[in-house]
C-alpha cells in the first residue's frame, strides 16, 4: 500500500472548498493591488485585482478556497510532474495580473501546451483537470493580447546573444556559461547547424529550470534503424562544472565541424545519434557559482535543491543483481524499479533521467564529473555491502575496460607519468578503476543504466578542481576534446543488426544473448538492436516468445573499428499454443515488477511511462480516489470538480 500523504498536505486538502465559480469578463478599468499569496509569490508580476476571474473578492477568500489549496499541494499530488508550470499557470486565473488599470489574460496556447503534457499527471492519480485550467474559458488568444504566465521561467533565453564584432560564427568562447547563457548558445547552434542539429527538453529541475538536451543526427528528432544512440550528461553535481562547459563546446565543436566539411565529424553525425546534457543538475550550480570559481567549497551545490546527491537517487538494482546472480536459474539484466523506491524522496531530475532512458534505445552513454582524474566503470557497489573498496566487476568487464582506456588512453594528463599530478595514483592502473574498487556507494547512475537497460555508461573525473577558473577551461578542453570525440566512436564497436520475423517484420524485445556473458540485451521497436563486444570471436543467439532461437558464431578483429551487422531472421514455433522461450528468467517476475517499470524483458510500457502511474492508480468500481476520503473524512466540503466520475 502506498504511504499516506504528509499531514499538512491532508490538512491543506482537508480545509479546501468546492466552489467552481464564473470567469469575470474584462471591463474598462480595474483597482491593482500588490501581490500578497506566498503560493504564487514567484509569478512574473507585481499586481493583481480583485475580483478574480473566479469572483474572489478578496486576499483571504483566494486563500481559503479549494483551488488556491489546490496550487499549493499540486507538487506533491504530482510527485514534482510539471512543476512550477501549472503551478504559474493556475496563479494567473486565481491571482490574474493587473497592470495599468487593466487585467491581463495567460495565452490560451500556453495552457494547451500545458494539458497535452500534464494531463497524464493527473490521470495517474485518477484526478480530473482543474476546471480553473480550462483553456477556453480563462484564457485568451494571442491576438487578443494575452500574456505568458510561463515568461519568468524562460528568463529571457529565446533572445538572441549575438557574437562581437568581427568574430566567426566558429568561434567559442571559453568561459563559465550560466544557466540562460547555455541555452542560448544551444539554441543558437541547433539553429546555425537546423539540418543535423535540435534541442529538446527532457523535464525540468526542481526549481522549474528546463534539462535541456542538444541532439546531433543526420535527422534530428528520429531514431534511423541500426544507428547507435550515445549520451553525455555533465553537471549532475552542481558544483562539478567542468564537464558542463566541456558540452557546451563539444556542441559548438561538432556544429562548425561539421559546415565545415570535416570527413571526422561528418562521419561520425551521420551514423550516430549524440545527444548532449551539460547540466543535469542546473539549480545546484547556480548554488556553485554563486560562490564562484576558486572560492566554491568541496560541497557546495553540489546537491540538487532537494539537498539530494543525484547520483545516490537511483534505484539500487546491484543490491538485486548480486542476490539474483547466485543462481543460474534467473534473469540478472533488465531489471525492473523495485515497488518501494518510489516511496522514498525521488528528484524530478531522476525521474527526467529514466524517462528519458526509456524512450530511447541508448547504447552508450558517459557521466561527466570533476574531482579527481580517473575514468570509473560499473560496478560502482561492492559486491560485499560492508566493504568499502573491492574489485566488482560486471559480466561486461573487458569491454567496459576498453571503453574506459578509450578515453584515458587519448587524454594526455591521463597518460603523463608523474604520480605526483592530479590523479597519479591511479597511474599504474593506466587511469582507470573499476568504480567500487575505488570507493563503494549505492544507488548510481551507471550501475542503473547498465542493469536497467542497454546501456553501458561510465564515469569521466576530468580534474582534481571541481569548479576551475575560468582560464584553465580552454586547457581542459584541450585535452578532452580528442577522448570525447573517441569514446563517442566506441558506439561502432562490436555488432548491430535487426531481427525480423520470416516475413521481414521486425521482431520487438527480442534477446541477444552472448554465450559467456551473463548480461543480455534486447531489440528496439524497429527491431533493431547493437551489443558492445570486444575483440574476439563470440556466440550470439537472438531469441523471442514464440520463435526458435537462432544461434551464429561472429568474429571481430582487434582493429575494427565499424560494428559488423549480423541480422537475425526468426521462425515461428508452430501453429500450436507458443511456447516462451525465455531461457532463464527471474522466478514470479510479472507480479513482482512495478507497472510502470520494465517488463521481464526490459520492455518500456507503452504508452509513455511515469514513475506515479506504478503507485497511484485509477480506482476501480466506481470507488473514489485515495486522496478523496481526505475530503470527506476531514471536511464536509467536497470539491467534486476534482473527480473523473
């Protein structure tokens, strides 16, 4: 059973009333008054007017009816979805904004943006839509003059930053970018480079900051069939900023690169997709740079605004793994999010993170941190809980380690022989460390990744100063821009291929299993599938419900450098009831795994999965939701405008 709501909430709940009211149709003149609501204290103007657009005609009657209670629990209902954005939003038709004697009405499309991207939030929690956030009631058009509530969190970054005089569109500058200086410049380069180049967003922090990702493909926004998916992500510490600056210039990099014809680059863009986050963690380096480069401290910022280390936030599935691992007889790859993980404190960049996991097919990825100059792989917790160092390795451990000397052996500070430089204890080991041999924690990013999906992530520490001066990044950079851009490659090592039916349908979520190693991975939507391998020569078998299993022996030289396909084409079992062949699979795994999380083959559930969906269900039977007893049983007051039903 899911954990009961924290008591305020309840209370809050509790004392809200149900009172759906008329929208107040704009007159000629209107008494502007300061803003006083804490709730909506952070919207982007100063004055408000009474009556609202739902007739309250005062501070206090605003702040004791149902919808203004609503706004204030809102985070919590939603476990932090589409937060502070419909928070802003409602606070426009509760608190609408009053400049020059006149109220002002919040963008129609502003709203219906909102809805199509929130509407899931609510139905997790068997909740209606506000009926305060209906579009075409409160809201106003463009052309009639309306305003965006949302206009504070943009902060201005859809203006453009333009170069200094004289300087090529090529140049980079090589300084600290805060936060609405990295998103000008991302957007600037998706727009100089619109053909192999576009941003997105991923969801936002917790103080409302966009995780804005810059992706790099020859068709931007589409993943092409047999086309490598990697993924960089800086600043998950915030005051870890290196990594941060070293994206936004690889970004800047592969743009110009590109327009200028390097076969490389040009190579590189047009057979993988690269996606780049340099902050993962936004709200903790404003934090850091608050302080400053050289005057920030070991930990400042270093934590999300929740005051959470992002990279002790994920599930801990290696605990499971080395459990399941025991016997032979289960599954020990995809393993689903465990039920009671969603009950704890979860940071919305996390659950960006996951989601974004899900959605597509990475093979690749790379963590980017400051504090030391080692590159770390999986698994980053000690197979024996209480020891704090021990070697913990995957049952990808050769590949993980050429993934790791891919980046170290091409970094030269890395490579320098003095043990008594940034790093030097780590010089015998060629600069790389299985990650709980160096030191043990739980609850990572890249153990998650590479026990929860496809892909094989490692850890990049790029200097012992955790948040450099500004004169030491061109140096830095320097020195990473030739290991980034060769860790990238190591996406086309190994083989790729499709496995399709005997009608040339592409088979969803089948397995291919590697004999030796006891990890396996599956097939993308189309099919299609990649699976990072060292030199050798391997026995690989695809398989799938209801077909034969196919086995083929490949061999990979030691110098290639381009994966080779290998395509797997499945028959059918029989026109008799199909038989799964799963090969080992984890005892009871459907009722054990979360809905929401991953199938027993690592399969997202469709469509779109939300961490709230797998703790808070639509009710069944005509039964009320969980939140609604709280009305009931604490208040005669019923907001009915919140039921489904």
């Amino acid at each position: 059973m899911r954990p009961p709501p924290p008591l305020l909430l309840l209370a809050a709940l509790a004392a809200a009333a149900a009172r759906p009211g008329c929208p107040l149709a704009r007159g000629p003149a209107a008494t502007c008054v300061d803003m006083q609501l804490r709730t909506c204290s952070d919207v982007a103007y100063n004055q408000t007017t009474f009556p609202t657009l739902l007739e309250h005609r005062s501070r206090e009657a605003v702040e004791s009816s149902s919808e203004y209670i609503l706004l204030s629990v809102l985070h919590h209902l939603l476990e932090g979805q589409c937060n502070p954005d419909l928070r802003l939003l409602g606070c426009a038709v509760l608190a609408p904004r009053c400049e020059g004697g006149h109220v002002h009405r919040p963008c129609r499309h502003v709203c219906e943006g909102l809805r199509e991207a929130c509407q899931s939030a609510f139905d997790a929690i068997d909740m209606a839509w506000p009926y305060f956030l209906d579009c075409g009631h409160y809201f106003s058009s463009v052309e009639e003059g309306c305003y965006d509530p949302l206009e504070k969190l943009r902060g201005g970054l859809d203006a453009d930053e333009a170069l200094p005089s004289g300087l090529p569109p090529t140049f980079i500058r090589f300084t600290h970018h805060s936060y609405a200086q990295m998103v000008r410049v991302l957007r600037r380069t998706a727009a100089r480079c619109a053909p192999i180049a576009k941003t997105y967003s991923i969801g936002r922090s917790f103080n409302g900051k966009e995780l804005l990702v810059i992706e790099f493909s020859a068709r931007p926004g589409q993943h092409e069939l047999m086309e490598p998916e990697v993924k960089l992500i800086g600043n998950i510490h915030g005051n870890e900023v290196a990594g941060r600056e070293m994206l936004i210039y690889l970004a800047q990099y592969l743009c110009s690169e590109y327009l200028l014809g390097s076969p490389r680059i040009q190579r590189l863009l047009n057979t993988t997709r690269i996606h780049l986050l340099p902050s993962m963690n936004p709200d903790g380096y404003e934090v850091a740079a608050a302080e400053g480069a050289g005057y920030n401290g070991w930990t400042s910022g270093r934590q999300n605004a929740q005051n959470l280390d992002l990279n002790r936030n994920f599930p801990d599935l290696t605990s499971e793994y080395y459990r399941l691992a025991e016997s032979r007889s289960v599954r020990s790859d995809h393993i689903p999010i465990p039920q009671h993980y969603w009950w704890g404190k979860v940071a919305p960049e996390t659950k960006a993170i996951m989601k974004w996991m899900r959605t597509t097919p990475f093979v690749l990825s790379a963590s980017l941190h400051g504090g030391d100059l080692v590159v770390s792989y999986p698994f980053d917790f000690s197979k024996h809980p209480q020891e704090e160092k021990m070697f913990s390795p995957t049952p990808d451990e050769k590949i993980f380690k050429l993934l790791a000397r891919a980046y170290a052996d091409v970094h030269p500070m890395m490579m320098d022989r003095s043990e008594n430089r940034c790093g030097g204890n780590f010089l015998k080991r060629g600069s790389i460390i299985n990650g709980a041999d160096w030191y043990s924690f739980t609850g990572g990013m890249s153990d998650f990744n590479y026990l929860h999906s496809n892909c094989f992530e490692i850890t990049v520490e790029l200097g012992c100063v955790k948040f450099p001066p500004e004169e030491a990044l061109y140096t830095i950079w320097q020195h990473n821009k030739e290991p980034l851009l060769n860790f990238v490659e190591m996406a086309h090592r190994g083989i790729k291929g499709v496995v399709m039916d005997k009608f040339g349908k592409p088979v969803k979520n089948a397995r291919i299993l590697v004999k030796g190693i006891r990890h396996d991975i599956t097939t993308a939507p189309d099919g299609d599938y990649w699976r990072l391998l060292p030199p050798g020569s391997h026995i690989v078998i695809a398989q799938a419900p209801g077909y034969s299993k196919v086995i083929k022996k490949v061999t990979i030289p030691a110098r290639m450098k381009r994966a080779g396909r290998v395509d797997f084409i499945l028959q059918p079992l029989g026109t008799g009831p199909k038989k799964l062949l799963l090969g080992p699979r984890r005892n009871g795994s459907g009722p054990r795994d979360p809905p929401g999380g991953a199938s027993p083959y690592g399969e997202p559930e469709e469509p779109g999965w939300e961490p709230l969906g797998g703790r808070r269900q639509p009710s069944a039977g005509g039964s009320k939701p969980w939140w609604w007893s709280y009305f009931t049983s604490l208040s005669q007051h019923k907001p009915r405008w919140l039921l489904k039903y």
